[in-house]
C-alpha cells in the first residue's frame, strides 16, 4: 500500500523499514485488519527488521500512515505488547524489547501441575454454562461486541483436602466441556485437545482472608489467609481465550517464581 509523503510515520526503525510501504493490508481478507497488522510487526521483530530497541511512533501517525482507524492500530500494537514483543514504557513511547519470538509458553492448569508432583487432582464442578456476557466481562475477554460466555466454577482437591476455588470465562465456542471432562482433566488440556494454541498469559497474585463462603468451600476457618490470582491466557493470534480467577489456601499452596534481569 502506497502513502501520500504527509502521512509518513515518525518512527525509530532501521532505514529500509517503513510500515507505510511493507505492511501490505486486504480488507477483503477474513483476517481482521488489526491481526494483518500485528501478524507482519510481529515478521518484522522476528526477521530483525525491527530490533530491540526500535521505537514505534504515536498510535494517530501510525494509524494515518497505514489509512486505518485508531483503534484497530491501538489493538494490534496491544496484541503483541500481549505477547511480550512490545513494551509501553512513559517518556518513550511503544519499544520492541525482543528480536526473536520466545518459545510459546507450556501454560499449565493446577490440575496439570497437581497431576505432574504425583498428586491426585479432583474436581468438584459448581458451575459450567452459558450465560450472557456483561460488558465489564466482555472487557475482561478484550472482546467488546461478545454476547455470551461459558463460565466456569471448580473446587480443586488433592489427596482429598480442598485447595483451590477455580473460576473461568470463556468466550463462547471456544470449548463446550462436559462436567466429566471437567472433573478428569485441566482446563488447558482440554483447550489443547480442542486446537487451541495457548501462547501467553498476563497474571496478577495477590491475597486475601476468607470470607464465610470461602471456608465453607475450601475447609478453612473465616479469615484466614488465601492467595488470589487472576490470569488472562491468549492464544497464539493474540485473542483472550480464557480469563480465571482463582483462591487457593495459604496454608497448602504457594506460588514458586523465576525472575531473571529485563530491559533497564
């Protein structure tokens, strides 16, 4: 696609790379406009035409240079800061923090990790159904026109005690579970054996005390100390598949992190 030299866009790549003239957009494609643009970024940052380091310019040239809304360039250039291509960083704009595609992470459901030391996982399914989809949750899902979702709600038990209250969104027709299958394996091997391809996530631990129904559920004492997590999982386009938040007892989990140095 050609560009009038107005609307060129002020951004620090390598000389022979200009998004104006090597992204190449079919609005006749069923590809959505902003996945062509993330899916051809993405080339870019792998290929090395844009290093780490390369700043990307303000999402209005952006979205002037390749004649496309603002929103559809807000949402491509978010899909890869999603996928940990892209960082926004304040004072200097959207920067390209890797050269290469990291490994697709092996995200892991507590079944399958309870599954893997030896335990025995079970399952106890309050919850799996359709329902409609309310805004703050469609928000949640990064899919603002979705109608309906599956939610989801489990009681995680190992070796017979109750460690964890497991709850879900899921865009619907992502997967149509059964309560067996619920019960017998992890949501994410489910989503595999489905065709989903799971890539990334964006997760956020924190804590809590129980409330009533917490202890009741979990077979603690009100009050006590329970770890949160809440964890939005993106497939390998960049679409949310699945949005969890989950309590586990304090006192039979922890979360174990390796942290290594980033960008400065």
């Amino acid at each position: 696609m050609s560009n009038p030299p107005s609307s060129r866009v002020d951004v620090t790549f390598p000389p022979a790379w200009d998004p104006g003239r090597e992204i190449v957009l079919d609005p006749g494609s069923p590809e959505p406009l902003y996945f062509q643009v993330s899916r051809q970024l993405q080339h870019a940052i792998e290929d090395g035409r844009l290093p780490a380091g390369a700043r990307l310019g303000n999402e209005v040239d952006l979205a002037a240079s390749l004649r496309l809304s603002r929103p559809t360039v807000r949402q491509a250039i978010q899909t890869l800061v999603n996928q940990g291509l892209l960082v926004r960083r304040r004072g200097v704009g959207t920067q390209v923090v890797r050269t290469k595609v990291a490994r697709p992470l092996r995200l892991s459901s507590l079944f399958d990790d309870l599954a893997g030391i030896g335990g025995k996982p079970e399952s106890v399914v309050l919850a799996n159904g359709v329902e409609e989809a309310a805004a703050e949750v469609a928000e949640l899902l990064e899919a603002p026109g979705l109608t309906h979702v599956r939610r989801l709600t489990r009681i995680r038990s190992t070796d017979g005690e109750p460690l964890a209250l497991m709850n879900n969104y899921l865009p619907d027709g992502v997967l149509d579970p059964t309560d067996g299958e619920l019960r017998e394996k992890g949501l994410y091997q489910l989503l595999r054996s489905a065709g989903v391809r799971l890539h990334a996530a964006e997760q956020t631990i924190g804590a809590r005390l129980a409330t009533e129904e917490d202890a009741e559920l979990l077979g603690e004492e009100p009050g006590a100390a329970l770890l949160t997590m809440q964890r939005t999982t993106y497939d390998d386009s960049g679409r949310v598949v699945e949005y969890g938040w989950h309590v586990y007892r304090a006192s039979r989990y922890s979360f174990n992190l390796a942290l290594t140095n980033g960008p400065q």
